[in-house]
C-alpha cells in the first residue's frame, strides 16, 4: 500500500509540506546506509491519542546514534515534542511514526564526518503490518538462508538504515517463497529475530526468547510483553534457541512496533496447533494497554 499522505513533516527544525520533504541524490545516507532511525506508534486511548513508549523510542535512537559516532543535533526532549506537535498539526488520532537521523549532503567517500547530520520526523496512518488476518489466524514464516547480521560486523542493538538491508534481503527470500515473513539465525546459527521482528515461543507454560547475545534489536515491544507476561504470572527465559524450538514448540508469535503481537502458525510446513493460549493472552492485555484500557500501564502512554 503506498505510504498515506499527511499534511506536514518536520525536517532539520522546519514543518514542511510532505510533498517538499525532499533530499539530493548524493545524500550520504542513500549511497552508504548511513542513517539510524525509530519506528513508533500512536493510539488513540480513553484519554486521547498517546505514543507507546515515546520516550524510549527516542532513547534507543540516541543509542543508535551513539554507535555510530553520529551527534544529533537536538535534545531528546526536543525530538519529543516534535512528535507530539507533529501529530498534533497532522490531526491523527492514531498512527506510525518514523524520526530519521542520517549524514546529508556534503562529501561523498566513506568518511562521513564533513556531511550534516540532517533530522526528519514523518508520521501517518498505518495499520497492521502483517495484514489485519495476522492477528487472528497468524501468519506462516520460513527460517532465512540468510544470517542476521553479526556484531562485530553491524551492531545488532544499533537500529541502522543500512543494517536494513540484511532484513530486506531474508524479507524478499520469504515473500519469493510465498511465505508472509523470514526468521533469521545468528552468526551460531541459533534462532534470533524476523526481518523486522523479535521472535517467542512458548513450550509448557513458559515463554523462551533468544537474549540480547543473539544478534537480536532489542525490541520495545519485546520489552513491553516480557513484562506484561511476567506481571501475569507466566515464567520469561531469554535463552538460546536453536530451529527446531520453533518447530516443537506449542505456540510461535512475533513482535514488532509495526506488527504489534502476532501468532506465528506454520514455520517451514511445520503447524503450531492453535489455540496458543498465552499468545492470545498477551495480545490481549498488549492491545489493552495501548488503548489506555489498563491503569497499570498508563506510564508508557504518553499524551500528545
Ligand atoms: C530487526 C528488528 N527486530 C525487532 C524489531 C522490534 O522492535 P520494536 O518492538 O522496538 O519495534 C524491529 C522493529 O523495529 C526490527 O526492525
């Protein structure tokens, strides 16, 4: 689906008109990867629209940014409340929201450090990731022959433009494949993430997902049903896992800002038999909270 159009993105201090949110062809970014970036969403709750955990979001950008020696030119703080007017001026009650950090236009050549470090914030409506069927029926992935990245080559932890193209490469492998997303080993060969995804399973009532040494990006929302699960009772082991895990396994789901909590029901012809019990429970409460339907989780609500 193309991108919905809004009225206004906020580039380098200014509002622009989205049609004029414009770089040159020889931007830095778009010849090396070198951008870093968040993906975050907004929902509308019982007490108006609210982002997910902006303000971690806007830390793992820094993060990122840290990584790669990138100094971004404006305070957390500003960059939050950017987001907050920017949805404010688009009038959305609920959407995506994609702040990008990336070295512009100024030299060409490897070393970056004469570029600008050039700021953009876009926001706009968009739905479920893996199609509005995933969320009831799950989706079916295939194990990549591609590698996730590893980290003494591209830091996993660093949420990169160009460490994109490792997930892009095992997406088109999966989609060329009919199936509807890739799951990616690490550098070992144990399980580590999607494309755009942390992975989970659950085997006899707890819940196993492979650890930060697993060349993972370590997801918000990763974060988010960790503590949700274990606020419930349910037993969390961040552990390695190895591929035939996900086949033995008595539920599979993903989760992503962009693909929210996903069961996971094929893996490379393998069935996981519904009905995943504790899938369906975390989906729940996972919507829930976002909603503002939960007064527990209010603190990760933050109002525009
Ligand atoms: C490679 C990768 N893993 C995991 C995730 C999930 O991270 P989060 O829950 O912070 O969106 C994402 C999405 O940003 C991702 O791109």
């Amino acid at each position: 689906m193309p991108i919905p159009k809004v009225d206004k993105i906020w580039l380098n201090g200014n509002y622009v008109n989205w049609d004029e949110a414009k770089v040159h062809v020889l931007t830095h970014a778009l010849h090396y990867g070198s951008g870093v970036f968040e993906g975050i969403r907004a929902y509308e709750t019982l007490k108006g629209t609210a982002v997910f955990r902006l303000t971690d979001h806007i830390k793992r950008l820094f993060k990122s940014a840290k990584i790669y020696l990138m100094e971004i030119p404006y305070s957390p703080e500003v960059l939050i409340d950017v987001t907050k007017e920017l949805i404010k001026i688009n009038n959305l009650k609920s959407c995506y929201i994609r702040p990008i950090v990336f070295r512009g236009y100024g030299e060409m050549g490897l070393n970056p450090l004469n570029c600008p470090v050039d700021v953009a914030i876009a926001v706009w409506p968009w739905g479920a990731y893996l199609g509005e069927e995933s969320f009831k029926h799950g989706i079916r992935a295939m194990i990549s022959s591609f590698h996730r990245i590893d980290p003494n080559s591209l830091p996993p932890v660093a949420k990169a433009t160009g460490q994109y193209i490792n997930s892009i490469l095992a997406k088109l492998e999966a989609v060329y494949s009919e199936y509807e997303e890739a799951i990616l080993l690490d550098y070992r060969g144990f399980v580590s993430e999607g494309s755009g995804e942390n992975i989970f399973i659950v085997k006899d009532g707890v819940i196993y997902t492979p650890s930060t040494t697993s060349s993972i990006l370590e997801g918000i929302t990763r974060d988010t049903v960790i503590k949700i699960a274990r606020d419930l009772g349910i037993e969390v082991v961040e552990r390695d896992l190895v591929r035939s895990d996900l086949f033995l396994a008595d539920e599979v789901f993903c989760t992503g800002t962009a693909a929210e909590v996903v069961p996971i029901r094929e893996i490379d012809k393998r069935i996981i038999e519904e009905p995943w019990p504790i899938t369906r429970k975390l989906q729940e409460k996972f919507f829930q909270i976002v909603r503002g339907e939960d007064e527990k989780y209010q603190d990760w609500l933050e109002l525009v």
